[in-house]
C-alpha cells in the first residue's frame, strides 16, 4: 500500500528543486543577456565609427567608375532592437544608400539603383574586399549589365587591375571588358538530340580577335572590324604590360593567371 504522505513529500521536494532550477535558470539567462548586449553595444559602436570611412572609401571608388558625383553612406536604424531581434550578427540593422546625381538625395540602395549602378556598386565592394589578400578568386557574372561606351572602359580597366592581385573570372557580353582579360574563353551553348550541351574553347590570339569582333560588329566580322578588335585588345593589354614589367623589375608577383587557364 503506498504511504500517502510520503508520495506527498517526494511531490513537494520535487516542486522545491523545480523551483531551484527555474531560478538558477533565470540567473544565468539574466547574466547571458547582460554579457551579449555589452559585446553587441561594443561591435555597435565600431560599426558606426567605421562606416563613415567604409562610405568615404565607396564614393572614392565609385568615382573611379564613371560615377563621379556618387554619394554613399551606410545609415542604421536607430535605437536598439528587442530581445527577439537578437542575433549572431549583432543588434545592428544597417543600409546602404546611395546618390547617383548630383541634387538627389541618397535614398535606399536596393530600392533606387539601376543596373549599370549595381554593378558598378558590387565591383567597389569586391574591390574593397582584396585589399592586401592574393589568394582571392573574385568571379562577376554580368557585371556589364546596364553599362556601355565609356563607363564599360573604366570597368574594364578596374577588372584588369584587379586580375593583376587576384584571379578575377568574368562573364561579359561587351568588347571593351573582353579586350582587357589576359585569358579568353568561348562558352557556347548547343542543342545535340534531346540535350542541351555546352562547350568552352580556350581562345588564342586571332581567335581573342574574331570574338572581340564578333562582339563589335555581330555576326559579320569584316577586315575593319577585325583592325578594330585587334586594335582595342593592343590598346588594353599595353598599359598592364608596363604596369607588370616594372612590377617583375621589383621582384613582385606576376598577375595571378596571366597566361594560365583560369
């Protein structure tokens, strides 16, 4: 027969230790909180001090990128969040905004950018995200979207620059960015029965020439528009030519998959 009281008992020793660990809980849960905000407020405050220069920076490289009047500015939502919106990030919600004329004021990035602007945006970023490290592969995939003339030249010449510390893999529809590559691939799609088959041929020099004309003047590539090609794939490899003949005159490193299949 089981004793009542004593199952009354082990029920109240039961709710005791409960109550214990509800508190001991609590406890820990309280100090977790205190610990995660200090360091949060602590990372809080280095963003906002580093934004200012992280903006500074983007509008410098903007400029370099035919976008010579840009505002940039990182902007955070202000106050802080509730304990739901805790995260492993932070307590931070942060934006980008940007100007792109003259007389606008920035406005949110992702609301307001064309596309010629977004690419241009993502190719300072990834810039900036090299800075001093060689082992980077960087790989921009319609970064001409948008863009053409002069501003297609300007991001060609950075993509250069760029492939002269890092392997930079580009895939671009435009003359004046495939002249600046130092390796050129044709990527060609077909249909073969019931399957589409892709091929990529390494292309050599007159053949660099014949697609850079393709990509002038569409499918017919006459002798004017092969001189043109051959002439703005010389024009673009000149400049990068002195650059890397001083830089191996310093005993530094040759650009990164110049000459060698990417």
């Amino acid at each position: 027969m089981i004793d009542r009281g004593a199952a009354l008992a082990r029920e109240r020793d039961l709710l005791v230790g409960a109550d214990e660990a509800s508190g001991d809980l609590e406890r820990r849960l309280a100090e977790a909180s205190a610990a995660y905000l200090e360091t949060a407020r602590t990372l809080s405050g280095r963003r906002r001090d580093a934004a200012t220069g992280f903006g500074g920076r983007m509008e410098a490289l903007l400029h370099e990128l035919a976008m010579a009047r840009a505002r940039f500015e990182v902007r955070f939502r202000p106050g802080e969040p509730s304990e739901d919106a805790w995260g492993e990030r932070g307590i931070d919600e942060a934006e980008f905004y940007l100007s792109a004329n003259p007389g606008e004021d920035p406005r949110p990035l992702a609301r307001i950018a064309s596309g010629g602007e977004l690419s241009r945006v993502m190719l300072a970023l990834k810039t900036m995200s090299v800075d001093g490290d060689l082992s980077r592969t960087l790989i921009f995939d319609e970064v001409d979207a948008g863009i053409g003339g002069h501003a297609a030249e300007v991001v060609g010449t950075r993509l250069r620059e760029l492939g002269e510390r890092s392997q930079v893999i580009c895939i671009t529809h435009l003359p004046q960015i495939a002249a600046r590559g130092t390796t050129h691939f044709h990527i060609d799609k077909s249909v073969r029965g019931a399957r589409t088959t892709t091929s990529v041929q390494r292309l050599d020099a007159e053949g660099r020439i014949d697609e850079v004309g393709r990509m002038i003047g569409g499918a017919s590539v006459g002798d004017p528009v092969r001189a043109s090609a051959r002439h703005m794939i010389e024009s673009a490899a000149a400049p990068a030519a002195g650059r890397g003949a001083r830089t191996r005159a310093k005993g530094k490193q040759k650009a990164k998959g110049e000459g060698e299949p990417a």
